[in-house]
C-alpha cells in the first residue's frame, strides 16, 4: 500500500488558422519538432473532418446542431475564475481582460526546534515508493526534520486515537504550535497537550479542521519539553483516512497563502495549455500548474499526471522570464530533471500557483511577482464542429439527444494522434502507432488504445465523423503484434503484453464492425488469418469438457478482463461473448467467401450457447450465473450478452433482465452485480461499458421504457454531476468517480449511448460490409417521434418515425442509397394490423402481400426492400 499513490489501474483499456504561441525560452529543440509535428496531423485531422456528406445539408439541421459540445476552434479559452488564494489582483485578466498579478513576498524562515528533538507516534505506516516513485519513510521523526517534503502516515486507515509525540533535550517557550499537513487529508479534530514535568496538560482542542496549515495558539505561552498531538478525526481523502503530518514547528507560523488562480473551461478539454505572461519580477518566480476534471480533485496537485509514474511532482513547473512571453506547456524540464512539465492535459479545470519545488532551486523561486494577460488551450483531439457530423440522431426526448451528443464529445476528446510524449508512461508507446489517428481509452488517462473500449468507441465513431480510420488503426496494430499461439494484446501498454482473457474477442467483435460500417473489406482479407489463429488456436486451449472457455486453464490464471476482476473458471461473460465472436466471424468469413470456417464457427457459438444454457443458468433466480464455482452472483455483463448474443431465449432474456431490474438499479444507473460476493462494491459500481449491451438488450427483448430509463439514470447522472457533460470510465457507491481523481471523467467505452439510440431505438444497422445489406428495426418505446442519418460508404441511409398518441398509428420513413438493400421491421401489435409499403397493403393482419411479410412477437419483418424512398405505415397497432 502506498499512503500517498493513487491506484494506478492497468484498466483501461484540423487545426484552425490559430495564430502559433511564439516558443518561450527553456523549451527543447524536440519539443518544437513535437508542435511541429502536432500541427501537420491536425491540419490532416481537419481534412478528414469534413470528407463524406455533411450532415449540414439534411433537412433537420438547424435543430439538432444545438446540442453539439465540441468547441468551435482549436484555440480555446477559459469560462470563468472559480476561485483565488493569497495575493491576486484583478484575477479576470487572466481571461484576457486585463492582466492579472499573483504576489508573493519571501517567507520568513520557520522556527526550529532544538537539534537532537525526537519524536515517537501510535503507529506509523510501512515504506514504500510514494507518488514520486522514490523510497519513501512515514516514520514519526519525520515531523521534525525540517523538510517539509516528508511526513508522518500512521499505520491504519481511519484508526484512533493516534497520536504524535514531540521530545526536546531542552525546554522550549512555546506560545502555541503549528501543524503542516498536506492537501491529501489533514488532521480535522485533534487536541495539543504539554508536560509539565509530571502530567499532560490540555492547552488546545481543535474541531473541524480543513487547513493543510494550521497556527494553534495557548491560552499563555508554555516552556515544555515535550508536546504531543492526539489525533481523534482526519478529513476523508481519495488516498485513504490516514493522520498526516509533514512538519510541526515550536511557534506560532503565520499562513503564507500561496497565490493562486482556478480556471474553469466550462467541460472537460484536452490539449496543450497556454499562458501568456505580461512580465514578472527578475528572481526567476516559479508558477505550479495543476488539472482536475472535477474540483474535488483539485488540490496543489492535478488529479493524475504522467509523471507521477515517473517520479514526478504532480504539477507542471515553470520559470517566468522577466520579460514575460507565452508559455506552451509541452513535455520539457527546463535543465536537466528541474522545472519539468508533463504537457497534454485532460482537465476542466486549471489552478496557476506562484510557487515553486524546493528541488527546483535555483532556477526558480517561490516568490516575487507574476502577470497573466491571457490562459488558452491548444486544443488537439477530433474538432467535432456541426460541419463535421456524417451522422446525426434526434428524437421528441431532449435528453436523450443530450445525452448523444454528450457522448459524441467524450468520443471526440479520445479520438487524438498517437504522441510518445503524451500517452501511458507504462511502456505504452509504439513506434508502428506514433503519428497516427487513434481511439485512445481516455482523453486524461490512459491515452493508450485499448481494444475493449474499441468495441463501445468505435461504433460512436463510425455513427458520428468520418474518422473511422482511427479504429482501424489501433485494430490492425494489436492483430500485428499477436502472439504465435494466437492471443492478441489488450494495447500497446506493457510493450503489448498485457494479459488479459477477453479483450481477443473484443478484437474480433470490433474488426467486424469495423468491416460492417466502412465496407473495407480489404482490411478483413489482411487480418482474416489473425481472426482464424484467434478463434481457432487460442480460445481451443482454454476450452474445458463442457465446452465453456475457463479462466485458469493454459497458464491464465493470471490473466485479466476489463476490469481486472477476481474471476476464474467457467464465466457467462466471457463465453456469452465467445458466442458474439463465434457469430460475427462467422459473418466476415461468409462475406470473404470462407463458407467453411462459418459453418464451423456458428456450429461452434450454437454449442457453446447451449452449454452456458446447461451449466451457467441459475434457475432459481431467473438470471445467468457469473460464474459457475464460488459464490452465487448474477452479472450485469455476462446477463446482458447473453441476450445480445442470442443465447438466451426469450423467456430467458426476460427473466434476467428483470432480475437486474430488481437487484442492481442504483439512482445512477445499473450496477454491474447484483451483490458485493467479488468485489466489495459489486452491488453499487457502474461501468457505462457493461450497461451498453444490458441497455441494447432491453430494446431487443422489446423492454424499451426500461432501456430508456436506465439510459437516463446513468447518464442522466453523469450529465449532471462531476465535470459535466462527458462520459465517465466508472460510477461508485452513491455515485462518486469510482476511483476518486485517478478516474477517467471522458471515457470512450461509456459511449454506448450513441450506439444504443441510433441502432436500437431508431433502428438502423448495419446487416453486410459497408451497409450493402441494412435493418430498419425501430424500438420506440415511450418516445414520440425520432429521426436520424447513418453515413454508408453509398451515401447516407436516412429514417424518421413517429407514432400517434395512443399507439393507433406508427409512420415510418427510410431512404436508403443506391447499391443497397435491407428488411424493415415495425412495431404491430395487434390483431387487426394492417402495414403498407408507400401506400400498398403488404400485410393485412394475417398474410403477406409483397416483401415477404411475416408477424412474430408484436412486429412485422419486410423482407428485401430496395434503395429509395420508402414510407411504411401500420395501422391499428
């Protein structure tokens, strides 16, 4: 355990005419190679954001653009100053309305307490490496060595009373004490007692605490010799209710408020900061800048920086230059390993701080005088202005519109150029990806590819912008780093090797849909034989004598999944989407022309499906297992797959999907188990990833009303809370960021809503590569009306729908492009339902009348219906 070190978790996984920020002094040459190199693959970036149909010429445009979040150019300002601490004046300059001046006089020396002082403690907390990766004690006398750098951790967790003990060789008139905390949970209720030769003696009580520094004064000055602090409360903090003291001082310390000035970006951005100073004093002022998605991660620290991975200080450090200039902040240190920043942030919020490191000396200071005239963002992912949407979605909820766009823009912040400075500092960086346009999981962290997140992120892609070109890129490189027994790295994190048991179906899964959306079927023929070596090689070796792949079998005991969970042996989820695998290469194999291996592999998904039906049903609570050894659990993932997938029948999938409905709702969505047997919050965590397919398999199971509900809960929530506006990587208990700061607040793999309103509650996918072949299957539910556009390879495939009031009439149009064909599928409840193709009867309540048309489960299919303009009506529904 690390006191200090957040849980880094392996999971995941244009440019406008801006004019360029001139080059401050102190960055490399390499740095300018790096701008450089960022402006000509965002000026590409731009070139593609406006290829295929613009979606400003369809009819409805005008009223679905509102809801667009990305920024309107790639020179983005901030929206407001949240807050300022110490000396500041006139703070709106730093929006360019002025200049702002951030004041800090040199601090007075501290007292110290007489050499050979020693302290004692109740516990303290084992070494380790701290946040900056180096050896770390959390010993008591560290609250007495002067460095404010180190302090003392008690041993455990919310544990007290714990308690401090101070010893000097020789009395010392103290008028009071002062407590230096740090900004990672401070001492909130504790008192300070003195000894008088023979008893402690109370001289101060302090409740309710929040200051890392806090002046405790006496009644009257005391001379003691030992003095002791007992610690009977800490404030909560994302790195555990530990009591921490990083110094005490024999007197009375004055608060030195460092100056500081928040910014708030509106929602969450990413990109290259900017400042632009007016001057500052000739002492060489240091400024600290930190990032946060949210402002309860701000501290004088960001929420997560690459270099803490590295050993770094958790801010970006900067000299100021007397004459002042414009400061790009870039992957740089200004000497050697001194006054270093991590460049690419992803953040809402930006906090400048007149401050510098003591390890930065001397070439900055933490005092003087700084001027800000002005604070930008460089701003580098896709630029999802209205001009680039290929495609769009609407419908009579406006939150579900919202939520669409939303989530287009969390996808936007993650689809970026791979750049070595700027992605997983853990062995992630690729030279067969540097330069190139990719899915990053994360817009803050990971920024790695992860092909899980793929499987949500590229169908936003392919639904939204004509940037397919970075799921296939991040796709072919995984298949070109496969291992000779078949298995396909996560990502390119660990040097490609780490292990995890599902993502290799993902990858097949996702080349499918890469496939189906863009028509690149050379892109299949390339990888075809990666797919076969995958399927056939690999999953074979961890397949027991039920036919069910098992966790543990061919050394993978200790492999992973998407979230690292502590599963083995026969497990739904993953054979539920060995099943989705199976189906979809046996797809690709049949439009390559492999009639062979798609008789194998749908052979193979109808006895895997029946096994998982055999031994992974659990029929006393109506739900499929999580796993068929340990303790009873029912899966979000696994349960809602089964139905995606096709395994569960629909009496099953009715049963499930109601038992989730009973056992994981949470006001923020549904949790991804239905008690806390695997982990300790199974029962309240919420991955917007495994809520995707639980989502899509309601609207299938023609559970619609609570697909949509769940679909507001969950994003409804996040929309709301946090940064705002963007798609989170995990929900926690009451709905907190699952993993504090450390979590991802604009995450690609949570952005199945865009998938989840387009395919399922339209209704248009998707059937043959590139749309050859589509499906037109709306699932209205409790909207009124939806209409939207899907960009095809042939040009865009258009559907609108409304039903009246009361459900009598549903009106259905479709406008397919030349080169395609597909099959409608209407809701027609009813005995008494009459469909008509433009206005012709093809089915009358009983029997067909042209396309084939066939009644089951309260729809009516259409076979073989041509490009063109189609209106379809049902009457009496």
């Amino acid at each position: 355990m690390k006191p200090l070190e957040p849980s880094l978790s392996s999971a995941h996984p244009s440019r406008s005419s801006v004019p360029r920020a001139p080059i401050s002094r102190g960055l490399s040459r390499r740095s300018v190679r790096i701008a450089q190199a960022v402006a000509v693959v965002g000026a590409l970036t731009a070139a593609m954001a406006v290829t295929g149909p613009a979606s400003a010429r369809s009819p409805h445009s005008a009223s679905w653009q509102k809801y667009v979040q990305a920024p309107s150019s790639r020179d983005v300002r901030p929206v407001s100053v949240v807050s300022t601490t110490g000396r500041v004046t006139h703070p709106q300059g730093v929006l360019g309305k002025g200049t702002a001046t951030l004041e800090r006089p040199t601090p007075a020396p501290k007292p110290k307490w007489p050499a050979g002082t020693t302290a004692a403690a109740s516990s303290f907390h084992d070494g380790n490496n701290g946040n900056d990766g180096k050896p770390r004690t959390y010993v008591a006398g560290n609250a007495v060595d002067g460095d404010t750098d180190t302090f003392w951790n008690d041993a455990n967790a919310a544990t007290y009373p714990a308690w401090l003990e101070i010893t000097s060789p020789s009395a010392v008139p103290l008028p009071g004490i002062t407590v230096l905390s740090n900004a990672d949970g401070v001492p909130q209720d504790f008192t300070v007692e003195t000894w008088d030769g023979s008893a402690w003696t109370t001289r101060a009580t302090v409740t309710g605490n929040t200051a890392v520094q806090r002046a405790v004064a006496f009644p009257s000055t005391v001379t003691t010799a030992k003095v002791r602090i007992t610690v009977t409360k800490d404030q909560p903090s994302g790195k555990g209710e530990f009591t921490r003291v990083n110094e005490v001082w024999p007197g009375l310390v004055s608060g030195d408020d460092v100056p500081s000035v928040t910014l708030d970006f509106g929602k969450v951005v990413s990109g290259y900061p900017r400042i632009s100073f007016a001057g500052a004093s000739g002492n060489n002022p240091g400024v600290r800048v930190a990032f946060s998605e949210t402002l309860d991660y701000l501290t004088d620290r960001s929420d997560y920086t690459r270099s803490d991975v590295s050993g770094g200080p958790g801010t970006d450090q900067y000299a100021v230059p007397q004459q002042g200039g414009i400061w790009t902040d870039t992957k740089n240190c200004l000497s050697g390993t001194k006054v270093c920043s991590d460049g690419l942030h992803g953040f809402r919020y930006m906090k400048i701080s007149l401050d510098a490191l003591a390890s930065d000396a001397p070439l900055t200071q933490p005092s003087g005088t700084v001027r800000i005239d002005g604070v930008s963002l460089d701003f580098t992912p896709f630029l999802g202005t209205p001009d680039s949407y290929t495609g769009w979605f609407e419908s009579s909820d406006t939150k579900l519109n919202q939520y669409w766009y939303d989530a287009s823009y969390t996808n936007e912040l993650v689809t970026d150029t791979f750049r070595s400075d700027d992605v997983d500092p853990r062995n992630a960086d690729s030279p067969t990806l540097d330069g190139k346009l990719v899915l990053h999981d994360g817009a803050k962290r990971d920024r790695d590819p992860y092909v899980g997140d793929v499987a949500v992120s590229g169908r936003t892609t392919y639904l939204t912008h004509d940037s397919a070109v970075a799921a296939k890129n991040v796709l072919a490189d995984l298949a070109d780093h496969q291992r000779d027994d078949g298995w396909i790295p996560p990502a390119s994190i660990n040097n490609y090797t780490l292990h995890l048991f599902d993502y290799p179906l993902w990858w097949v899964t996702s080349s499918w849909d890469y496939v189906l959306y863009t028509g690149d079927t050379d892109y299949a023929r390339d990888y075809y034989a990666n797919l076969v070596k995958t399927l056939d090689s690999w999953y074979p070796s961890v397949t027991d004598s039920n036919g069910l792949l098992s966790k543990g079998l061919n050394g993978t005991g200790g492999y992973g999944d998407y979230a690292f969970l502590p599963r083995s042996g026969e497990v739904t989820y993953y054979n539920t989407l060995y099943v989705q695998a199976l189906k979809d290469a046996a797809a690709m194999a049949t439009a390559l022309g492999h009639g062979a291996d798609a008789d194998r592999w749908t052979q193979r998904a109808g006895t895997v499906s029946a096994a998982i039906n055999a031994h992974l049903w659990d029929s006393d609570a109506g739900a499929y297992l999580d796993s068929a050894t340990g303790d009873v659990r029912h899966g979000q993932d696994g349960n809602g797959l089964a139905v995606v997938a096709g395994v569960a029948d629909p009496n099953r999938a009715s049963s499930a999907l109601d038992h989730l409905s009973k056992t994981t709702a949470q006001p923020y969505g549904n949790a991804f188990m239905d008690n806390n047997t695997l982990v300790s919050d199974g029962s309240q965590r919420v991955y917007a990833f495994t809520s995707y397919p639980e989502i899509q398999a309601r609207f299938l199971a023609g559970k619609a009303d609570s697909a949509i509900d769940e679909i507001k809960r969950l994003y409804g929530w996040m929309a709301t809370h946090g940064p705002g506006v963007t798609d989170w990587e995990g929900i926690g208990p009451n709905g907190s960021m699952y993993e504090g700061g450390f979590t991802s607040a604009a995450h690609g793999w949570s952005t199945g809503v865009v998938p989840a309103l387009t395919n399922d509650l339209l209704g248009a996918t998707p059937t043959g590569p590139g749309f050859s072949t589509w499906n037109v299957a709306p699932h209205p539910g409790s909207v009124t009306w939806a209409r939207g556009q899907l960009p095809t390879p042939h040009g865009p495939l258009t559907v609108d729908w409304k039903q009246s009031k009361g459900g009598k009439r549903f009106t259905l149009n479709v406008t397919a492009p030349k080169g395609t064909s597909g099959d409608i599928d209407v809701p027609a409840s009813g005995s008494r339902v009459t469909v008509r193709v433009d206005g012709k009867v093809v089915w009358d309540g009983s029997k067909a009348h042209g396309f084939q048309a066939a009644a089951k489960d309260g729809r009516v299919t259409l076979h073989g219906v041509k490009a063109g303009s189609h209106t379809i009506t049902v009457d009496g529904s």
